[in-house]
C-alpha cells in the first residue's frame, strides 16, 4: 500500500474506530500541551514526571477494590494518587530543607515503587481481568476502547475550556505569586485548581501513552511554543495545535505499520515538531540567531571596508585602486571583492575599472563608523584611565555597535570633543 | 494611634522556619509621606512589606491599615514586588503586566474597558515607557523593568504604595525619574513606603524612617533617627548578637517564646 491508500483507508468511515482514536488522541493531547503550557512557564517541569508516576498506585488500588477494568475507576483512583503527590511534595517542602530537585526525586520513585509492587501483586493474583494492566507502563493508544476514547475527550474538552476562562488567573500566578497574593487574589485556590487540571490531564493520558512517556505530552508542545511567540495566548495555541497534530499523526503512523507502538509515535512526531519549532523559530530560533549573527558579520565588513577606502583616499576625495586597499590594509583580496560588490550595491561605492570611488552616501558611512571610533576611545581613557595604546582594538569592536542614541548619549557626555586621545579630529 | 496613621505593626513576629525574620516588631506610620524602610541584608525588610501585604503570614502579632484589616481596604494599596523575584524571560508585552494593575479592579474575568485602558497608557505616561507598550518583557534593561512594576502599581489607582527596593540595579537615569515621580505622588497626596539600602541618598529622599534589624531599632522623622547611634545600632556591633541568637534558635531548635 502506498502512502495515500494508507491515508484513505485511515480516514475511511469503515475504519470509524481507528478515526476516533486518532481524534481522541489528538484532543488529548492538545489538553497536555496547554496544560502543560503552565506546568512550563511555572518551571515545573519535573512535576510532569512526578505525578505520571504517581497515578500508578491509585490505578492499582482501585482496581484491587473494584475488580473491574473501568476507565472511569482508573482515572478517579489516578486522579487521588496525583493531587496526594502534589500535596507531598509542596508539604514537603514548606516543612524540611530538602532541595526541591530531591523532593520531586524521592516522590516520584516512591510512588512508582509501590505502583509496580501493587501491579506485580495484581498479575499474580490469577484475576483473569486483570491482563493487560501494564500497559500503563507504556501505553496503549490503538487498543482503546471507544469507550475510553469518549470519556477522555470529553474531560479534555472541559479541560481546555477550563484553562481558555481562567486565562488571566494561571497567567498571573505563573508570573507574580506575590504580586497576586498583594491584589487579594486567593492564589491557594487558583494554584489548587491548576494543580487538579494537570492531575486530571496526566490521569487521562497515562491510559494512552503510559507513565513514562506523559511529562512529554505535557512539557514538549509548550517548549516548542515559547521559540515561535512571545505571547501567552499564542504560545497556548501553538501547543495545542503541535499536541493535536501529534495525536493524530502518531495514531496514524503506529496504524501503517504492523505492531508499531502508538505512545512513543506520539512522543516523537511531538518532538520532530518541537525540534523544528526550536530551530526555525522567528526570533528565538536557531537559524533566526544564526541570521542575525551573520547580518552583523556583514555589517561590520562593510563598515572596516569603508572606513578604510575613506582614510586611504584622504578623506574620500582621492580616488584609489583595489590593489591599494590590499596592499596597504592587508584585506583578504577574495572577501574584499565580495564586500566591495555590496556596497557597490548599497551605493555606498562606485567601482570603474578596479578603482574604488566613494559616493556621498558612502563617505557619511565612513564618518560615522570613525565618530564612533573615535569617540569610544575618548570614553575609554576618560572613564577608565586606560593608556592610549590600550584603546584602538577594544574601539575597534564597539565602533559597529554604538547606536545613534548611545553616540548622542556619548557626544554629550563628553562635550562634543574635538579630538580623539591620538589628537585625530573627530568628523561631525 | 493618632488620626494619620496609615499603618500600624503590632508585635508582629514573622518566622522562617525557627528563624525569626521579624521579632516584636512595632510602630506606626504617618500618611502622605516618603518613609524608607533600612537596615543591613536580611534584617527583615522584605518579610515586613509581604506581611503588611498578607502575602507572608505573620506567626504572631498583626498589621493593620488605615487602622482596618488589609482586606477591606486593599483596593486603596498598591505593592511593588521585588524585581529581581520574578523571571523577565516570561511571554508577556509591557502592556500586558501593567494591565494586570487593573485586575482588583475587574476581577479575573470581566474585560478590560476602555476606561481602564486610558488608566494603562496613563500610568505607562507616567512611568515614561508609553513608547516601550509593545516591547517584550524580556528586551527591557534593569531600569525599565522598574519603571513597568512602578506603572503597574501606579494603574491600581490606590492611595498608599509599598515598594520593595525600587532601587536596586537601576540606571541613574531610571533613579532620577522615580525620585521626581515619587515627590510628585507625594504632592498628590499619596503615601509611599519604600525599602531601601543606599544609606548616601536616605537623607535626601525620606520624611520618615523605620531602621530595622529582625527587631525594630528606630522608627521616626529622618531628622531624628537618622543618627549616628541609630546607625550603628542597625548595621554596626549589635547586628551580630542578634544574628547568632537567631542562629541557634535554628540550630538547636529552641522555640522563640514559651507557653
């Protein structure tokens, strides 16, 4: 079968069952990111963890008590066991003088231990319901139940809906606690409330991609968020979307293939997107950073090729020869022919016939980058009694960065001087 | 307590722990005036601003403002959380944390109206970083992060403001401009409480001082406490007897008063 049958037949009607699971996995794990998106900016992001390995005792008792496999019992049992450890670890907390990484540690390894033990004993109790409790370990997406499918996206959907009115509460607790608490907001209730939404969403979703792989489904959408956006309503958005999409994509690639786990598609394809966010991110990204870094390598090029066309050719009145300017400056002849080329471009300069002329626009560049120069320098060994052999090659760094605010600033400072610690006029 | 009193501490004993932060801490404070709170590192300032807020519980004693539990009169207050306690990298626009002066006023679900946003660009005015609404949180320098906080408590519109180190890490520049809007809130009428621990400029900008060492050490007009006495029993020898009593109520257990 090639790729689209594979996608027909997915989105197929016959095939309804698989089309619910992979819109339920999808609404799932939108839930987890937008949860997950103060879970992120609270920076707790080993809470995730903590309390996916927690729900695992609560889903043993209550099936030790009830005897049944029902999701409904799983969750309420899950549910219990996350807020208790919460609670642990906040209590523990206000109480001793162990370092928070320690609580969550010690927290998340005793609950998951008495989780496994309760497990274990269920397996060898001989209760034929029991089989296939383990796959809260791991997770088990492509074996839900419809069942299982409607509840959980049913509580996602409030849950999402919970977070869209209570914007503004989760939004100032995550950045100002104390501020909150001095406006009179009862931030115990809000923070409580927050903490329930996260216990219910990991609850939730440990039945699908299991305990180990959860604090992804909370932590990865919201990390590959904050590199597209610096607003917290977009930043919900975008995690929502990447968990969606991820839900849907993971299903669907776990379905193509024979035998192929679902939780961990999930996981990856989120990853694939976070990855990508991370790198291609407009401001924040990677390849953004790279560009900018890259535009100042330009920047200061074409500035100390300026400079030195104006000082060669006596204040840009002469004309001189791109031999000169390698000989004399010692520029690399290959770069300087690119750089040339720019600024040619940028009018800054005329090249005829390997000689370099400077235009107006060009000479009032090459004015600015030696005011600045100059000017540091004064700065320098002002402020900082510096000799004057110690100034040329710090100025020669900071002349490209100097704004026009930060020259005024210093033209004022220091008086409009006339001349540089070298006795060179400063060109106005 | 006399007719203008603004705020008054009563025994107030907060701990960390075993670790007494503020000690039977009393005094009163009087209305429309500049009044620093000083003393050396960890002499309890902060503490004393969060329980005057309610943000800290104290572990005895009580606060009261305008002679009234906090609760009732909480629109009237205006606090300026430390700037160094919160993290600048979160996704939020000047205007956004400035707008969250108006949320006592809206609660946290009713829109913004427009009123309200005249109130924003207002303060934003005043704090002169109306140009900076737009910019991210995370691109302002020390100084401006400053001025955001004191814009923010400025659209609350209250009467009293508590700010804790205002001061600190800021530009001269950004120090002269909260000197002069501070002198021009006073002229209107507000009170301000500062903390503060530059003692070169605690002349020349406060009426009132409280000098504060976990115990209160002096509370008056500046004229009068700000001696050298004073001085040095705040920050000078004193210091550490008080230092090493705390000490071994933290490390010996030992309980702060008994039944």
């Amino acid at each position: 079968m090639n790729v689209w049958e594979h996608i027909t037949t997915f989105f197929s009607v016959e095939n309804y069952t698989l089309f619910v699971v992979s819109i339920g996995s999808g609404i799932l794990c939108l839930a987890a990111g937008v949860v997950g998106t103060f879970t992120y900016l609270r920076k707790r992001a080993l809470i995730g963890d903590v309390i996916s390995h927690s729900v695992l005792p609560g889903v043993a008792i209550a099936f030790i008590l009830t005897g049944v496999k029902n999701p409904l019992y799983f969750l309420l049992g899950a549910i219990i066991s996350g807020l208790i450890s919460i609670w642990i670890v906040d209590y523990v907390q206000t109480k001793s003088k162990l370092k928070p990484d320690s609580i969550l540690a010690l927290t998340l390894s005793v609950f998951f231990g008495i989780g496994v033990v309760l497990l274990t004993k269920i397996q060898h109790s001989g209760n034929a319901a029991q089989s296939g409790l383990d796959s809260f370990l791991f997770g088990k997406a492509a074996s839900m139940s419809m069942l299982d499918v409607q509840l959980f996206s049913a509580i996602a959907i409030i849950n999402v809906i919970c977070i869209a009115l209570f914007l503004r509460s989760f939004s100032i607790i995550s950045f100002d606690e104390n501020y909150a608490k001095g406006l009179g907001f009862n931030v115990r209730l809000i923070k409580g409330f927050l903490a329930l939404l996260t216990v219910v969403t990991v609850a939730i979703g440990v039945q699908a991609v299991g305990v180990v792989l959860m604090a992804a489904l909370l932590i990865t959408p919201a990390s590959g968020a904050r590199f597209l956006t610096n607003s917290i309503r977009r930043m919900l958005i975008y995690s929502g979307i990447f968990g969606f999409a991820s839900g849907i994509i993971g299903v669907f690639i776990s379905y193509s293939g024979t035998g192929m786990p679902t939780g961990p598609w999930i996981v990856i394809v989120l990853s694939a997107f976070t990855l990508s966010a991370i790198l291609l991110g407009k401001q924040r990204g990677v390849f953004a950073r790279m560009k900018v870094r890259q535009n100042n390598h330009v920047k200061i090029n074409n500035e100390n090729v300026l400079k030195d066309i104006y000082k060669l050719a006596d204040k840009g009145l002469k004309t001189i020869t791109t031999k000169e300017l390698i000989d004399k400056e010692k520029h690399q002849p290959k770069k300087l022919k690119s750089t040339l080329a720019r600024l040619e471009k940028l009018d800054y300069v005329d090249l005829v016939r390997g000689m370099v002329i400077l235009s107006d626009k060009g000479r009032i560049a090459a004015r600015e980058v030696i005011r600045k120069h100059r000017l540091w320098e004064i700065y320098l060994s002002k402020y900082f009694q510096l000799d004057a052999d110690h100034l040329h090659d710090d100025a020669e760094g900071i002349e490209h960065i100097i704004t026009p605010e930060i020259e005024k600033y210093l033209i004022k400072l220091l008086e409009r001087p006339e001349t540089d610690p070298h006795q060179s006029e400063i060109p106005y | 307590m006399s007719a203008n009193t603004i705020i008054e501490a009563h025994n107030l004993t907060v701990l960390y722990g075993r670790k007494p932060a503020l000690w039977n801490v009393d005094f009163t404070l009087p209305e429309k005036e500049v009044i620093g709170i000083m003393g050396p590192n960890g002499s309890g300032k902060s503490t004393l601003l969060k329980s005057i807020m309610g943000v800290v519980q104290p572990t005895s004693g009580f606060t009261k403002v305008y002679d009234q539990e906090l609760d009732t009169v909480r629109d009237r207050v205006s606090y300026v959380p430390q700037r160094q306690d919160i993290d600048w990298d979160f996704p939020a626009s000047v205007w956004d944390v400035v707008s969250m002066g108006r949320f006592q006023k809206r609660g946290l679900f009713k829109k913004l109206t427009t009123e309200d946003k005249d109130i924003i660009s207002e303060s934003l005015e005043k704090a002169n970083m109306l140009g900076f609404a737009k910019r991210q949180i995370s691109q302002l320098s020390g100084g401006q992060q400053q001025r955001v906080f004191l814009a923010r408590a400025i659209a609350q519109q209250g009467d009293l403001f508590l700010m804790d180190e205002p001061f600190a890490g800021v530009d001269i520049a950004t120090e002269e401009m909260i000197v002069s809007l501070l002198k021009e809130m006073k002229d209107e009428g507000k009170t301000l409480v500062i903390v503060h621990h530059d003692l070169h400029t605690a002349q020349s900008y406060f009426d009132h001082l409280v000098l504060l060492n976990t115990r209160l050490v002096a509370c008056g007009p500046t004229k009068d406490v700000f001696t050298d006495k004073f001085l040095t029993d705040t920050y000078g020898g004193k210091l550490t007897t008080i230092a090493k009593i705390s000490q071994e109520l933290e490390n010996k257990e030992f309980p702060i008063r008994h039944k």
